[in-house]
C-alpha cells in the first residue's frame, strides 16, 4: 500500500464499520463487538470518513458493488483502504478487494486492493456449501492451538498470491486440497470463509488488533 490518508483518532477501543448495503451484517458486528472494537453500519460516506477500520460482508459480490457505486461509497473505500485504512473482506468481501477476479460477469469490478486473483464461486452453488476445521498459525490456529471452524457458503479461493501477500489457511477438503483460503497483505485481510457464522472470534481479534496497531501511537 502506498500514500497515507488522514484518519480518524484511534483509541484503545477502535470503531469499526461493516458495510451495511447486503450480506452478514448483524453476524460481523456482533462479532467485532465481542472482540472489543465498538462496531457501527456503514451506508453513507459520512459514516465510512468516521471509522477506522471496514469490514467488507459476505453476499453477493456483483449486488454490493453495484449497491457501492449507487450509493457514491466505491471510489471513497477504495481510496480509503489504499491510503492504509485496514480492511477485512469475508466471501464476497474477498472478491470485492481482490486485483483479479476470475469467472465474474463481464463488467464486474473490484476494488482492487488486495494483489491476489480469486476464482468467484469457486467451491461451487449454494448447495456445495460446507463446514472444516483450519490451522492457521497466523491467526492463532497452528500447532497446539484448537483449529478456526470454517464454513463455506457458495465460497471463492484464492487461485494466486502476489510476493507481498501472506497466506495465512489452506482448504484440505479433497476437492480442493491445497487452495488458499485466507491472505493478509499489510492492513487487508480476507478470507474466503465466514467466521462470523461461528462462536469462534479469532478472526474478528486478529482485525480488531490490526486496527488498534495501525493507529495507535
């Protein structure tokens, strides 16, 4: 990420948004709630220039973008996470940060924030769905820590990772054993799982921790 946008104070307690135009909304503030960050919708620009982090939901990628643009907030979150504002992006969120997005519609556009390419309903429809359990050292799932309880809804994967991207979980399911399911890139994190569908918060702390780290002095 380069350049620096002004930002919001950060306290100990840092506000977070959730982008509140479709998708997990209730299930990702609660989260960020319980994980000690104080969490607040997100539908207007105002609201978005008063918070110091952004959670991207899970939904419809293609739906939200639109929604993004009608509602004149896609050019001002792009400039906000690319100015180093962090930023978490679960499923859908994942594609909608992603560089590259594979199998989208024609006139698809992402945010482009994250250098990854993402294969948009890669794990297949709806009825696809799954549940497994991941280690993910960097998330506080590795070796002699419980694994993170991931659950697949319609999911994408993250067919290639830039130098700068951190890979922090691998599926192990067999059909697709192997394929990254969860990246880092300095204040951008996005998996292609939902954890605020689980009681596990691990993945809520490590961003409410990011955004504290980030601004705090």
């Amino acid at each position: 990420m380069t350049g620096q946008l002004d930002s919001p104070a950060v306290t100990s307690t840092p506000t977070i948004g959730v982008l509140a135009l479709q998708g997990d909304v209730r299930e990702h503030l609660r989260a960020l709630e319980a994980s000690g960050a104080r969490a607040v919708p997100v539908r207007r620009r105002s609201e978005l220039d008063a918070v110091d982090g952004i959670v991207l939901p899970g939904g419809e990628s293609t739906t939200i973008e639109k929604l993004l643009k009608i509602f004149e907030l896609f050019e001002p979150l792009r400039e906000r996470i690319a100015g180093g504002m962090p930023a978490y992006g679960s499923c859908a969120g994942m594609i909608l940060l992603a560089r590259r997005v594979l199998d989208g519609t024609a006139d698809q556009e992402s945010l482009a924030v994250l250098d990854v390419t993402v294969r948009r309903n890669a794990f297949g429809r709806q009825v696809d769905s799954f549940e497994e359990d991941l280690e993910a050292p960097g998330l506080g799932a590795g070796r002699g820590e419980a694994p993170i309880h991931a659950v697949f809804i319609r999911a994408p994967w993250v067919e290639e990772a830039g130098p700068d991207v951190e890979v922090l979980a691998r599926a192990t399911t067999p059909v697709a054993a192997g394929r990254i399911v969860a990246v880092r890139q300095g204040a951008v994190l996005a998996t292609s799982f939902h954890p605020e569908l689980d009681s596990d918060l691990r993945v809520h702390a490590a961003f409410v921790r990011a955004v504290r780290e980030r601004h705090t002095p």
